[in-house]
C-alpha cells in the first residue's frame, strides 16, 4: 500500500538555508529613496513613544498622558509614507486578474491611467483633508498643537 503525498512532506522549510538569504545582497543606500530614511525615523520614534506608554503605565502605574495620542498620528504618518514608498515600487495592492490576459501594450496603458486616477485621487483627498482641518482649527487634545499640520 503506497502512501499518498499530502503536500506537506513536500513543502520546502524555509528554516534550512535561512543564514544565506542575507548573504547575497549587499546594501547599498543608493537603493533607497528620501521618504524610506523618513519613515525609518518616524518608525523607530513610534517605537520609542510606545515603548515610553508601556512603561509608565505598567511600571511606574502612571500613564503619560501625550504618548497614546502622538503614537496615533505616528502610526498615520508611517502609513502614508509606507504607502509611498509601495508605489514608487510596485508593490501596492492592486488586482493584477486582467492584466494577466491583456496584451502588454494595453496592460500598460490601463495600468498608466489607474495610477494617474489613483495620484489624482490621492491628492484631492490630501487637499480636502488640509482645508477641512485647517477650517475646523481643530487642536490635538493632550499636546497643544493643530491637527492641520499632520
């Protein structure tokens, strides 16, 4: 009686060379634009403010009380430089299903013209979003600054 495969005994463990996966590149800072070094540093002080929010609400038992609100717009700010930083790449989310059976000329033309929609949209969001907060004069609540500058 053979056994049948159920793909498992199959499969390749990505544990097994794992060391050599980052011996092949070597970094180069050329590879990395403007807005990647900005989100690290933004990344690392979201790090840092959260990592102050724990500490003094489970260690010392007193929370700072700015750090949950700066660590939100933190986290907005990574997000939107994130999102830059997957389209100057290509790896945004996007449906790829028809592009598989267009011909190419057509799946660039289409693609070209969903990004210029998408660039469109982004902006006018943007804009919308600066003049709304901007007419509210809206303050952040626990640090003494407008929410218009995020």
């Amino acid at each position: 009686m053979s056994k049948q495969s159920d793909g498992l005994d199959d499969a390749v463990d990505p544990m097994l060379n794992f060391e050599s996966a980052f011996e092949d590149d070597e970094f180069r800072f050329s590879d990395y634009a403007i807005e990647d070094y900005f989100t690290l540093v933004v990344f690392w002080a979201l790090i840092l403010v959260v990592s102050l929010q724990f500490f003094t609400r489970y260690v010392l038992g007193d929370s700072t009380t700015w750090t949950e609100e700066i660590a939100r717009y933190l986290l907005i700010i990574v997000g939107f430089a994130g999102s830059a930083m997957a389209v100057r790449k290509g790896t945004h989310i996007m449906v790829e299903f028809f592009y598989r059976y267009m011909p190419n000329w057509l799946g660039k033309l289409v693609a070209g013209v969903a990004e210029g929609v998408s660039v469109g949209f982004y902006f006018a969001m943007a804009w919308v979003t600066y003049k709304l907060a901007d007419r509210t004069g809206s303050m952040m609540i626990s640090v003494d600054l407008p929410k218009n500058i995020i």
